[in-house]
C-alpha cells in the first residue's frame, strides 16, 4: 500500500472529488500542479488555516 501527501490549496469540493493547486516543492523539484483527488481515495484531511497577516507586538 503506498500513501501520497498532498499539501496545497482548495479549489472546489462536490463531495465526489477535492480538487487543489498543490503547491511547489520547497526544493524545486516539482512546479506547483493542479490535482482532482477521488472521495473513495482520501484517508484524512488536516485543513491548516491561512497564516495571519498581522505580526504580534513584541
């Protein structure tokens, strides 16, 4: 059994298949790629909010 992790960005959802821009390697090896996943394939999903835009007073 071989496992794949997707980190990216949200397009659409319709409850079938999630669909994401996943985002570039860090190394640049691979260019930043748009994916359709299937339902039936997803074995968790740990959403991770935005990072805020404003920077916390020292």
């Amino acid at each position: 059994m071989k496992f794949r992790d997707y980190v990216g960005h949200v397009r659409s959802w319709d409850g079938q298949t999630l669909e994401m821009t996943r985002d570039a390697a860090a190394n640049g090896s691979r260019p930043e790629q748009r994916v359709s996943i299937p339902a039936d394939t997803i074995v968790t999903v740990k959403p991770v909010p935005e990072r805020s835009m404003t920077r916390p007073r020292p």
